[in-house]
C-alpha cells in the first residue's frame, strides 16, 4: 500500500479506466472529519483514496493510495458518455422546467462510457454518477489506507506551514 501524489494516483485511475471504461467503476466524493476532502474511486476489487486539504482558496495539497475492496455491483457505473445532441436538448429543457425526469437519467445511463482517448473536445459529456456520502462499511484495508493518507497529509501540511514561516 504505497502513498503517492494525487497526480499520480489520478494517472493510475485514468490509465486503468481507459482500458476499461464499461468496466464495474464507483465514485464517492464526501468530507471527513476533519473537513478534508476524500474520493474513493473502485473498480471491481480495486480500490483508490484520495484525500485532499486547501492550503488557500486556490492551493491544495492532496495524497492518495490503492488498495482492496469487496465487490458489489451498482445500479449505474461510473463513466464519460459522449451525449447525443437529441438528450443535451433533453436535458436543457428538463432543468428550464426545474426538474430532470429518472427515465431520461435512465436512458442516458444506458449509453456505454468511453475512454478518455476517444472523446474530443466537441463532444458533449455526462460525467458520472458520483455518490456524495461516505461507503459504508468499509473494510479493514481501506480503513489502513485512510489512516496512512490522513497521517501523510498531516506531514504535508505540517512542512507546508512550517516552511511557510520562513519564506
């Protein structure tokens, strides 16, 4: 369970959800206890943290690791999924009417996600679903790695403040 850059751990992600975009992916973004900002990315048993803390409004400093998880299958898969003009004009008028209607949700859900490499930038995208609370029930190993994180980014930003002093 190696502790890397959140660069890092976000070129691992990219790079394994482009070989597999339709594969078994989740997303949870959620604040912990501290106020730090965790995402959880899991693909099948495959397991990324990555824990953030904003130095300023526009600095951060943020770590992240992999471990494993049980596998479960979710409703929806976490995805890019170039949208068609026909649900963008869809979707536009839904949200003018304040709402967006489950089976057009549905609908979109259906369209398989596609790797970063064959989308372009004309392309309309519908990143997604990204879960906004907390997994329950993690397991002991994510539990490690949320200590490890939580331990680095103390470092981190112990240096950070400290060095800062002296500048």
């Amino acid at each position: 369970m190696e502790i890397k850059s959140d660069s890092e751990v976000f070129e691992e992600i990219t790079k394994e959800y482009n070989r597999d975009p339709e594969g078994n992916w989740r997303m949870t973004a959620f604040k912990d206890e501290k106020g730090r900002y965790d995402l959880y990315v899991v693909k099948g048993r495959k397991f990324w943290q990555v824990k953030t803390e904003f130095i300023t409004p526009h600095r951060y400093i943020g770590v992240g690791g992999r471990t494993t998880t049980r596998e479960q299958e979710p409703q929806f898969t976490f995805g890019l999924r170039p949208l068609p003009r026909k649900y963008v004009k869809k979707l536009v008028e839904n949200a003018q009417n304040g709402e967006i209607s489950e089976h057009l949700l549905t609908e979109i859900m259906k369209i398989p996600p596609a790797p970063t490499t064959e989308l372009s930038e004309e392309d309309r995208i519908l990143q997604g679903p990204v879960t906004y609370s907390p997994l329950n029930g993690i397991s002991p190993s994510q539990r490690t790695l949320n200590r490890k994180l939580a331990c680095e980014l103390d470092r981190l930003l112990f240096k950070e403040q400290v060095g800062s002093m002296y500048r």
